[in-house]
C-alpha cells in the first residue's frame, strides 16, 4: 500500500450505532488530519494530530471522538450520529503540520450515511 | 468570524489563460492554500502563500497580498484535465486552524 488509505470506503450507519473510521499513511509523515466534506458545504477540517499528540479541534461535537495511536494511524469514533453528519471524512496527512504551509496528502475518503 | 470567498463556477477554453480570485476576511493570517479536487475524487495540494508576491509553479501560479485580502490562481495553457474544483483555504489561529471557501468549479471547453 501507498500514500494514504482509508477504511471502509462506504458506511451506512443507524444513529444508535458505534463504528469506527480507520485512516493509515504510508509516507512517514507526523502529522495527520480529518476532514468532512458535505455537499454544498466548504470543506471543514475537524483534528490536527501532530506527532500522536492532537493539536486542534475545530469545534467538532463530542460524538466524533479521534484516535491517534501512532504517527501512521489515525481512527474516528462513531456514535450517536444525526443524519446531518452523512457526508465524505477525508484523511490526510503531511511531513509536519499545516501551520507550515506543508503539503497535505488525502485519502479517498469514507463516503458515511447516517439512517 | 472567518469569511471566505470565491466564484462559484467558471467556464475557459483549452489553451487559454484563467484566474480565479479567492478574497478573505479572517480573525489573523498565517498562510493561504490553494487545492485541485475533480470529482468524485480527494484534494490535491497546488500551492502555498504566505508573503506577498507570485508563486510559479509549471502551468500555475498563485499570487498573494495580503494587505488587499486577495488571492489568485493562475492556471496557463488549460488542458480539458483541469476541469475541477479549486479551494482557497486560509490558515489563521496560530497555523493550524484551516478554513475553505465554497470552492470554484472550473469548466475547461474545446
């Protein structure tokens, strides 16, 4: 595997349920990003991960909870979604973070329904 | 708060020259991106902006003031390929804070 991927690619979920995005870089970068993408809407970005550790949250509610066990992975946990949260999470990363104009490298995104 | 904008469509024809402006009016400046998505399809990185002046890089150049506000990407020789979205984002809060505009939707024609 190269560049960034992103598991599942497409996920219907209940609004009671619990799941889980996984996001992987295989480029050696420290730092790493999620993203939502909905129709209509300007790309929003939700966490900054910088060497494990995160660094910013945009104001994501708390039923997005990220994980950063290590620099190459990154999840995001589900739960108790409102339908308003289907869209396209978008995984990226960079050599460092963005706060130095770095490249960013995305993943092809989780397309997520929420029932 | 954080204002952002862009056209939201524009239309060019193969071999010529387009600009597409992208103004701002954000709580500080730490930098301004410029992004290609084509549909159905993740970001790529174009450029980054961060002194006043013009960037080259191949076909695309991005220019920055800062004082205006104002930013452009400059995209020469277009090909049908560059048929895409293109997203100005401004970084603010002390670089890691990122906002997009709506992004501008740019028809290449024979």
């Amino acid at each position: 595997e190269t560049g960034v991927t992103q598991t599942p690619r497409h996920l219907v979920m209940g609004m009671t349920n619990k799941k889980s995005l996984k996001c992987e870089q295989h480029l050696g970068h420290n730092a790493m990003y999620w993203y939502k993408q909905s129709a209509k809407k300007p790309l929003e970005l939700m966490f900054v991960y910088s060497l494990e550790e995160r660094v910013e949250n945009n104001s994501v509610p708390s039923r997005f909870s990220p994980e950063c066990p290590n620099s190459s992975h990154l999840f995001l946990h589900l739960h108790t979604l409102q339908p308003e949260d289907s869209a396209l999470y978008l995984c990226a990363s960079s050599q460092d973070t963005i706060s130095g104009g770095n490249e960013q490298f995305f993943g092809p995104g989780t397309r997520l329904t929420v029932l | 708060g954080q204002n952002i904008d862009q056209p939201t469509e524009m239309t060019a024809t193969e071999g010529a020259i387009v600009q597409i402006n992208c103004t701002y009016q954000t709580s500080g400046f730490n930098g301004l991106f410029w992004y290609q998505q084509h549909a159905g399809e993740a970001p790529t990185f174009l450029s980054y902006n961060v002194l006043d002046g013009l960037e080259e890089k191949g076909r695309f150049s991005s220019f920055l003031s800062r004082s205006k506000g104002y930013s452009y990407l400059l995209l020469k020789e277009l090909q049908m390929k560059d048929s895409a979205s293109y997203l100005c984002a401004v970084l603010t809060g002390g670089g890691n804070k990122l906002t997009f505009g709506t992004g501008t939707q740019l028809k290449v024609e024979l």
